[in-house]
C-alpha cells in the first residue's frame, strides 16, 4: 500500500496576531498535530544554557547532535519533547526566552532546528506555527498562510491579555516591544519574516479570532481537497 501522505499547513507572521491560538484551533479541527517552532528554540535554550553561546560552531554543532526533538498528540493537546523531555512552563521565562531569541540569531541553530522540524513533518501530519514556516522549514506545504495587523492593534491584544492575567501592562512600552521586534524579524540576515510568494495573506486588524479561523479552516479545506484530487491514481 502507498504511504499516507502527510499534510502541511503553515501560518507564518509577527508576534500578536494569533498564531498559536488559531493555529491549535485549526488542527484540532483537521485531527492534525500543531507544531510549536518556538517551543523547540525555547527547548534548546533550557537544555543547552548560555554557556552554548560561548561555543565554537564545531562544540555547538556537536551539542546540537545531542538534541533529539518528536511531538505527540493532536491538536491543543499536541507537545514538542525534546531527548523524550516534554516542553514545560520552564520555557515561559523571560530568560529562556531571551537565550532563546539569541540562539535564533545562529545560522548552526537555525539549521539544525530546520531539520528537526522537517523530519517531525514527515511523521505527522502538521499545522506548524512561527516566522519562517511556509518560506524556509516546509517550502512545499499543502496550504500556506501569513497572519498581520496594524501594531497598535497588536500591542492592544497584549495589553487585554495581561490584564486578564492580572498582571500590569503598559501600551506604550507594549507597542515599543512589538516594533523592535518587528524590525528585528524583518530585516534579520537569516530567514527574515516574510510572506510566502504562494501564502494566503490575512490582516486580522479588524477581524476577530473566530472571523480569522473561518477563513483558515475553509482554505485549508479547500488546499487539501484539492491535493487530494491530484493525488488520486
């Protein structure tokens, strides 16, 4: 019997658009597994610690070798592990994540990541979620899509978020944050954020989260539909 194809849906864009919300919905709605990239940055960060920016690139490629990353479950319920280590709330710290956005800046890591992330794609099939997906990790997807807002919309979500939370949250301060971060994915020498040639190109400015899902799930309905049409005998 052939091999069952494995789909790949990619959603790519900034930070504050939904991604990771949006991107659960839509695998628990197409029964596929939801691909953190993020998470697998934030892992090797937790495991490897700072020390491995000090590496040369021969000990940093030999630490990364050591780094075996496989995803279970579908879905919301989908996790990364990382050596049989589940992703946890360790790699929610403000450190983890600043190690984590250094790490992202080396060519090695990126491409060690790109291919953990290519090999878990030939094993399930994936709505993968972060800022190079659709250009550079899964270039064939099934569907590609690429999320955006106006910043100011985005640092107001931020804000909403936090005060949920109960926490302090500042617009001003928010809305620098994005920005810089922004420019910074934008115009990175390596893999910057941008959209697919062949992507879906939403801006959720003005649509709700359940207004975004709606167009996600009918295109990515109609992308596999159509796969699968070409890909009857």
């Amino acid at each position: 019997m052939p091999e069952t194809p494995h789909h790949i849906i990619t959603l790519d864009g900034p930070a504050g658009v939904g991604k990771s919300t949006l991107a659960k919905r839509l695998a628990d709605a197409l029964g596929f597994a939801y691909l953190d990239t993020g998470a697998m940055f934030r892992m090797t960060a937790l495991l490897l610690g700072p020390a491995v920016l000090e590496y040369s690139v021969k000990n940093r490629e030999k630490a990364l070798q050591g780094l075996v990353f496989s995803l279970e479950g579908h879905g919301d319920a989908s996790r990364i592990l990382c050596n049989q280590i589940p992703a946890d709330e360790r790699i929610r710290s403000e450190a983890i994540a600043s190690l984590a956005a250094s790490l992202g800046a080396l060519e090695d890591v990126r491409a060690f990541l790109k291919q953990s992330q290519q090999r878990i794609g030939q094993k399930h099939c994936l709505v993968a979620e972060g800022r190079d997906m659709g250009t550079v990790v899964f270039p064939t997807a099934d569907c590609k899509f690429f999320l955006d807002a106006a910043p100011r919309e985005r640092a107001r979500r931020r804000v909403v978020q936090l005060r949920e939370m109960g926490k302090a949250a500042d617009f001003d301060g928010i809305l620098k944050q994005i920005m810089e971060r922004d420019h910074k994915d934008r115009t990175r020498p390596i893999a910057p954020l941008k959209a697919a040639d062949d992507a879906v190109i939403i801006d959720t400015t003005n649509l709700d989260l359940d207004g975004v899902f709606d167009i996600l799930l009918r295109q990515s309905q109609k992308c596999l539909s159509t796969q699968a049409l070409r890909e009857q005998p």
